[in-house]
C-alpha cells in the first residue's frame, strides 16, 4: 500500500483519538461507599473495601452523615450471611465509578495520544516490518486495556482497535502477503450494576442496628450499640426527636435482650459442662449424649442466638463424649481381666509374695556386705521354692514379658547367691562382684513385673 494512501487514513485515526481524549473535570472526590448486601434483603454500607477473611467478612461501617461521620466502627460478620454474587457485581460497579471519576478519563486520554503517536509513526515509516510490529503492539495494548481499566471505554476502545486492525491488514496487503489472522479476544464491557445513593443519617443508624442484630460476636454487637447511642446523644439534626428517642429505646432494649440472652447462654455453658464431667468421670456414655441432645434443646429455644459460642460449648462436650466411651471401654476391659485372670492374679500374688523374704539377702550380696552363709542357704531355699510356684502358672497373653521377666529374675538371684557361695568359700573378689551384678539385675526385674502386673489390673480413672 503506498505511503499517500495510508496517511489520510492514520491522520483521521489520530486526529479521532485526540477528540475523544477529552480532560477529565474537575470533581470533589467524596468516600467510597461499598455494600454489603445481606441475604435477608438489607445492603449494609461499608466505609472503603471490605475484606473477606476466611469464614468472615470485615469491614467499617460509617454512623452519622456517610461522607462525615460520627463515628467508624470496624465490624466483621460470618460470609455466610452475606449474598457474594449482588455483593461483588456491585463491588465491581463501586470500583469502575471510582476509577471514571478519579483517574479514567486522564488515562483514556494518555491513551489515545500513545495511539496517535503510533498511528503517525506507523504512517510516515518506510520499514515494512518495523510498522507491522509497531501496529500489533498497538492493537495489543488496545486489547488489553479495557481489562486493566475497569472496562472503562470499552466501546471506544474496541472501535480505535478496529482502526488499527485496518492498518495492520493494510500493511500486510502492501507486502504482498496473502494471510490474514482473525484476532478472537473476550471482551469486557463496563458494570451496569447501578450504584444506591448514599443512606442518610438515619439510614446509617438503623444499618448499624441491623448488623448489630445479625452478629454473631458480643464485643461487636456491644460496641456497635454504644456507638449508635453515642451518635443519637448528640443531637443530630437530620433526626427528628421523635425518632431519635424511638431508637434509643429500641437499642437499649436490645441491650437489655443481649445482656440477658449472654446470662443464659452462660448458664447453659457452665450446667453442661459440669453435668458433662461429672457423667464421664461415670463413664455415663448416655448421660453425656443427654448434655449434648439438652444443649441443642435449649440454643434452640433461645433463638440460637450465640452459634460461635455454641460451636465451642458442643466442641467440648464432645471431648467428654469421646472420653467417657474410652473410660466405658477401660473399665469393662478392668472388669474383664479383673473375672478372667482372678486365679492368675492370687498365684502371681502368691509368688510376689514370697520375695521379700529373699530381699535383705539380696541386697547384703548387691552391695558386696554378706550375708553370712545361713541366710544364702535359707535364700537358696526359698529362691527354688519361689521357682516351683510359677511353673504352672498360665499368664495371659500381655503379662507373658512379665511372666518371662519374673522367671528371669528368679534366675538372676539363684546365680547371685551360688555366685555369693562360690566367692565366700574362695574369697574371689571377682565373683563377689559377678554375684552383685546378678543380685542388683533380679532385684530390678522383680521390681518391673510387680509394676506391669499392677498396671495391668489397675482400674481405670477418666481423662
């Protein structure tokens, strides 16, 4: 295509964008207002964004003249109460008037004279190549701007990247080039949500009174009372005395209503959770399902007004549930082993029995201090005595390690005294020494199968 045919067409482009590039007046930017649209119908005023953290949604609510208020209270209510999808569109729509007002119209117009600088460029170059790349990453800066504007223009935008597609297929055609692309991009168009106006003094005050009603945590819904009280004492104009003294009854009855509902709540917090132990240090499993079943009972008759706080209360409860089925499980197992090892029990007694008549002798020979040899023989008899008892006995499966550790011990103190003998008789210090040894490993064994053993029969306590 030759350059006087592509000129007129480039400067009309450019002198189009600089028409439309028009300053952006002079306004007095006033807070932004977003909303909060409740599921059940009212649109709560959020003083700048909100924030959506988690389960929950914080925000600050303006009491008093919107744009001047009296005061700020930083809120925050479950995401659940909140209606997302009229709460985003209109979040969409806030931020795309924000943008129009402040800055649009001024980057609209940098815009265009960006493009018509890339225009004349493109028309007054000689280098085929370098006006094709030149005019693709103008039409890609025009595809890309609405997107990052808001959506702002997108009209006007779309029309001047379609200027520059007819440049591109222009130059192309002047190459000689036969292959057209066909550019498919989504477009985005402006939100059409429309924005509410701005509530009026009363209107901030029965919202306030509204989210003081939908939350869920005391310290908001107390603060927020106290503020709304706070902005009613100062004489609002705007507000009729009528309404004023209406409100602030409303209020402090519902002070009233919250102070009372937390008394219950609380009560109802500390019976379940004393009935609650008290049914699992019995092991009483239906007792505490009982706890559990009265609690849901009782937050139902109350409105079920305090849902974090019930949260935790069932939590615990909970806890105890699982506590006391492990306790009912620990003591019928104790009763278990308590009727099935009776007999085990009275023969592992039996024998246990008969060690501390062995104990002074075994720990004269630990220490290397005696005994003399009556009491190693008296100590030998009943070693092998001791011996003879447990051979019969049938331990259950989980006292076999102690079963074996006893037997073991028996052993160990049977060397000990032979050892004793063996060293008194030669005065070998080296087997007064292997005979200690032996000695202080019985003693410790017996010590380990008495505490196995009564753990095993130990009756179980709660957790």
């Amino acid at each position: 295509m030759a350059l006087c045919t592509l000129l007129p067409a480039a400067l009309a482009a450019g002198m189009l964008l600089v028409c439309a590039g028009l300053a952006a007046a002079q306004t007095t930017i006033a807070p932004t207002l977003y909303r909060l649209f409740l599921k059940t119908g009212p649109a709560l005023v959020s003083w700048g964004e909100f924030s959506r953290i988690g389960d929950r949604v914080v925000f600050t609510l303006p009491l008093g003249d919107p744009y001047m208020p009296d005061k700020l209270q930083l809120v925050s209510l479950p995401a659940g109460v909140i209606d997302w999808d009229r709460t985003d569109r209109y979040a969409d729509s806030v931020r795309y008037h924000r943008y129009a007002e402040v800055r649009g119209e001024a980057d609209y117009k940098t815009l265009t004279e960006e493009m018509a600088r890339a225009l004349t460029a493109i028309a007054f170059s000689r280098d085929s190549v370098a006006r094709l790349a030149a005019a693709e990453e103008a039409r890609r800066r025009l595809v890309e701007w609405p997107m990052q504007h808001f959506g702002y223009r997108a009209s006007a935008v779309r029309d001047l990247a379609a200027t520059v597609e007819e440049t591109i297929a222009g130059i192309r055609a002047d190459a000689g080039g036969t292959h057209f692309e066909i550019n498919l991009v989504a477009t985005i168009e402006p939100p059409d949500t429309p924005l509410m106006e701005p509530p009026t003094v009363r209107g901030t005050i029965e919202l306030a009174a509204e989210v003081a009603r939908t939350s869920d945590l005391k310290s908001d819904r107390q603060s927020l009372q106290a503020a709304i009280l706070d902005v009613l004492a100062a004489g609002r104009p705007a507000a009729s005395a009528a309404w004023v003294s209406s409100t602030k009854k409303l209020v402090k009855d519902a002070v009233r209503a919250g102070d009372r509902d937390d008394r219950r709540y609380a009560a109802l917090a500390a019976r379940a959770t004393r009935d609650a132990a008290a049914a699992a240090g019995r092991a009483d499993v239906a007792g505490v399902e009982r706890v559990l079943a009265n609690i849901q009972k009782q937050d139902a008759a109350f409105g079920r007004l305090r849902p974090d706080e019930m949260r935790s209360l069932l939590a615990a409860v909970d806890n105890r549930l699982a506590a006391a089925r492990q306790y009912r499980l620990e003591l019928d197992r104790w009763k278990f082993r308590d009727e099935t090892y009776r007999a085990y029990r009275a023969a592992m007694d039996n024998a246990l029995g008969k060690f501390p008549a062995v104990v002074k002798t075994l720990e004269a020979i630990r220490g290397m201090s005696g005994p003399d040899f009556r009491d190693l023989n008296r100590a030998e008899r009943k070693l092998a005595e001791i011996g003879v008892l447990l051979l019969p006995i049938m331990p259950p499966e989980e006292l076999s390690p102690a079963n074996e550790a006893m037997t073991s011990a028996v052993r160990l103190m049977q060397a000990a005294v032979k050892g004793r003998q063996t060293a008194m008789m030669s005065a070998d210090l080296e087997a007064a020494r292997n005979a200690s040894a032996a000695a202080a490993g019985g003693l410790l064994l017996i010590s380990s199968v008495r505490d196995d053993i009564r753990a095993f029969f130990a009756a179980p306590t709660v957790r």
